[in-house]
C-alpha cells in the first residue's frame, strides 16, 4: 500500500497542471484596436444636437445668440463631443479623413470667431465659406453614411443638408473651371511696336455650360516678378466647345499665369 505521501507529488502535479490550464484559458482575448466607424455618425449627429441645444437655451432666454461669446459656446458645445473622434482608429480611412476635416472645420470657426468682430464683412464672407465646407460634409455623411438626426432637429438638418448640397455643386463647378484654365497653354505672339499678344485656345471638358468668364492673365519677368495683370473674357463657353482667350500688352513675359477671375453657370 502506498504511502499518502508518496502521493503527494502527483497530487501536486496534477493541480499546477490544471491552474495552469484555467489560467491560460482566462486570459481575456485581443479584440484589436476599438475602430470609430460603426459609432462616428452618432457622435456627429450628438454634436449637431448639442449645439442646436445651446443655442435654443439662450434663443428662450432672450439673449443674442449671434454674438461672438454665444457663437464660440455654441461652436465649443458641439466640438466637446466630436473632437474625441480626432484620435480614434478607424478602419475606413476615407471616413476618418472626413471625420478629421469636419473637428478641423469647427475649429477653424472657433478661430475665426477670435481673429474678427461679427459685425465685419470679413467674418461674414470668412463664416459663410467655413459654413459651406462644413455643411457640404454633413450632405456627404447623410448622403455616404447615412448620418441621421432626432425628429426634433429634422427641419433644421434638412435646411443644413440643402446649404451644404448647394456649396458642393458649387465647390464642383469651381474645381472644374479652375481645372479647365490650368490646362489652357497660352502663348505669347510679338506684335511689333512695343505691343504682345498672349492667347490660348481652350476646350470645355466638364459637363457645365459656362457664360460670363472672366480670366487674370499674369505677366511675371524673368526674374519671376509679376510685371502686369492683363485680362480676357467671353460671354459664353458651352460644354464641348472651343474657346480663344486673348490679352494684350507691352510686357514682354517670361511667363505667364493664368487663373479664374469670375464666372457662372449656365441655367
């Protein structure tokens, strides 16, 4: 008959073996990085809200909610909720990219709400460009992710979602145009007497009808100094067609720059 002692070593044995084993099987599991994709447009949507809130709190308590100190809470109300985006993984980097842009947006309001008094023509036209990259990004989640809303706050995103569906059409327009310029070659012709002729021939690529263009003819010398603006135009310039822009002047460049002074689209 064996001894309980002598036992004792397989006893002992047997109970590593299984501490081990419950050990190795409690260990949590590596669920990888915690990526924002699945929850970025309810942060969004929660940061809308939480602005909007604000400002209807201070709307109901009488106070003026266009001025400068409201507008910066405001703005701060909806990045203390998205901001934290800024920093999560994601797993779709066009989405994070956009995610990134929209916090860079509200910041850039907050910094114009520093750098000008809202009474200026300058913080109107630099408000209203922020606000039309800002709500062009809010048609784009609706559109490509589906971001929604509470019913409470459906009007007002409706009314977002049609400002920012108008600053992307226009923001495409403008790409467009700007693009089809940068692609014309102009030329410059020596017409004796001092005199020169810059012109270039160029085709509408896009689907937009263009009318009323205007361009900058740039005159830089040969050490790179612009000498003169010089412009040129047309009244029309129809998807398809051909166009000759032309410029006078008595700068003889060394090259020349030219870029969109004004234009419109065509009903």
């Amino acid at each position: 008959m064996k001894s309980r002692f002598a036992l004792l070593p397989v006893l002992f044995a047997t109970f590593a073996l299984a501490i081990g084993l419950t050990a190795c099987g409690a260990q949590p599991k590596d669920e990888g990085p915690d990526y924002a994709d699945d929850q970025a447009m309810a942060v969004i949507a929660e940061g809308l809200v939480a602005r909007s809130d604000y400002l209807d709190e201070q709307q109901e308590a009488g106070e003026d909610t266009s001025s400068a100190a409201h507008l910066t809470k405001a703005v701060q109300a909806e990045l203390d909720v998205v901001s934290p985006l800024k920093d999560r993984p994601f797993e779709d980097s066009k989405l994070q990219e956009s995610v990134i842009a929209y916090v860079n947006a509200l910041n850039d309001s907050l910094k114009i709400l520093e750098d000008y008094p809202t009474t200026s023509l300058e913080f109107y036209q630099k408000w209203q460009e922020v606000y039309g990259e800002r709500t062009g990004m809010l048609k784009t989640f609706a559109d490509k992710y589906e971001l929604t809303v509470p019913e409470r706050f459906q009007a007002t995103f409706d009314e977002m979602l049609a400002q920012g569906g108008a600053a992307l059409s226009q923001k495409e327009t403008k790409n467009a145009i700007e693009q089809l310029v940068e692609s014309i070659d102009f030329q410059k012709t020596d017409d004796g007497y001092g005199l020169f002729t810059y012109s270039g021939v160029g085709e509408n690529t896009t689907e937009y009808d263009f009318k009323d263009v205007g361009l900058v003819v740039s005159l830089y010398d040969a050490d790179g100094v612009k000498a003169e603006e010089t412009y040129t135009s047309t009244t029309s310039w129809a998807s398809g067609e051909k166009v000759k822009f032309e410029a006078m002047s008595s700068v003889d460049a060394a090259n020349i720059k030219v870029s969109v002074n004004y234009y419109s689209v065509a009903d």
